[in-house]
C-alpha cells in the first residue's frame, strides 16, 4: 500500500520561537536539488539562479550569499536532517557561540 508520508515535512507551528540556532547555505557548493526546500519550506527556498537560500521567521528570502537566519524551534530537526542529508554538504546549523551543530565538519 502506498501512503503519503509527509511526516518529514516541517512547517512552523510557532514560528517565533528561536531556537538560538542560526543556518546558512554555502551556494558555492549547492547542487540545487532541493532536498532542504523539501524538508523545512518555512527556511529553505531557491531563488531564481535555482540555488537554496535561507529565510526569515517572515518568509523574506535572504538573497546574499551565505545569509544567516534564525531557526524557530519546531524546525530544528527538520533543518538539523537536512544538513545531515544536504548532497552539496553545504548547510552549516551553527551555535550562538558559532561553532557547528551540524553540516560540513561538525
Ligand atoms: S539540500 Fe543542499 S545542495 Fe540541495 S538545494 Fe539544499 S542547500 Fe542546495
């Protein structure tokens, strides 16, 4: 039987809420697959140039290269899976204190 898992699909149920989390996109390496578009929509989107960007609690894209938003605390696992699972290795969940939580040498 097949079913419509959408469990893996996060979207925000209080999205001011930070986690103190912060997540940037490295675009220099993003394959433009779209697997964290997929996985947290409320945080991830591409931009014309087919490449992932991050945005704000307020859905505004942050079009500058390696931007940083803040993650509402129900999308961490969400964020934290696709950084773990991002084919370009190139999604660093960092800190307040700017060490990595997870992405590329964390
Ligand atoms: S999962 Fe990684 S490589 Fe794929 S679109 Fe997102 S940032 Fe780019």
């Amino acid at each position: 039987m097949v079913t419509d898992d959408r469990s893996r699909v996060a979207t925000p149920t209080n999205s001011g809420v930070s986690s103190g989390l912060r997540v940037r996109v490295d675009q220099g390496a993003c394959t433009g697959d779209g697997l964290c578009v997929t996985r947290a929509p409320s945080v991830f989107e591409h931009d014309i140039d087919g490449l992932a960007y991050v945005k704000t609690a307020d859905g505004d894209l942050l079009t500058e290269p390696g931007a940083r938003t803040v993650i509402p605390l129900p999308l961490v696992d969400a964020v934290i899976d696709a950084a773990d699972e991002c084919p370009g290795d190139c999604i660093y969940v960092e800190r307040p204190d700017g060490t990595l939580e997870a992405g590329p040498g964390s």
